[in-house]
C-alpha cells in the first residue's frame, strides 16, 4: 500500500476544506454518511433504471460519488488526527485478523 499517495491526498484535500470548525467532526461525519447514500443511490439507478447492467454513465456517476466519499474520509481521519493510512492499515489488519490470512 502507497502510504505516501494515501498521506498526499489527505493532505491536498484539506485546501478544500470550508466546513464551522466547532462542529468539524459532525460536519465531516454527516457529510461522509451524505456521499455514502449518494452511492447507493447510484447502484439503486442501475436496477430502477439501467436494467440491471452497469452503464459507462452510471459507473461514471458511482465514481464521482466514491471521490466526495473519499474526501469525507480524508477529512474525518483528519480531524481526528490521524493519517489516512493509518486507518487503511488499521483496517487490513483488521480483515486479516477476522479472514485468517495475510494481505498479498
């Protein structure tokens, strides 16, 4: 895992970062559960409209949607002070503990 890329990002995406600084962590943790339902959202279309196949407009829409989540994540590590990678460590040892098997 590219821990720099992941720490880069976390860092440029704070340039946009105009929420109250006395509810940060509300806003941030509401804008995350916001853009998580906006890629539902997305997949629910592909069965409501699409027929159940993913379009090239859909999985265009699924991605922008994914970046606003990626930023809400950015944002919410941020604010609690802690590096992006860290939670994506923290989260593959997790996986590996619960699976029984080390990540490739």
């Amino acid at each position: 895992m590219n821990t720099n890329a992941m720490d880069e990002y976390q860092r440029q995406s704070a340039s946009f970062a105009t929420y109250p600084r006395e509810t940060a962590l509300g806003y941030v943790g509401l804008g995350l559960a916001g853009e998580a339902g906006e890629v539902a959202n997305q997949l629910k279309k592909i069965i409501r409209d699409d027929a159940g196949s993913l379009t090239l407009d859909r999985k265009a829409k699924i991605l922008d949607e994914l970046g606003d989540v990626l930023w809400y994540c950015a944002a919410l590590a941020r604010e609690l002070q802690v590096p992006l990678s860290q939670v994506a460590h923290m989260n593959i040892e997790k996986l590996s503990n619960r699976y029984g098997k080390t990540p490739t």
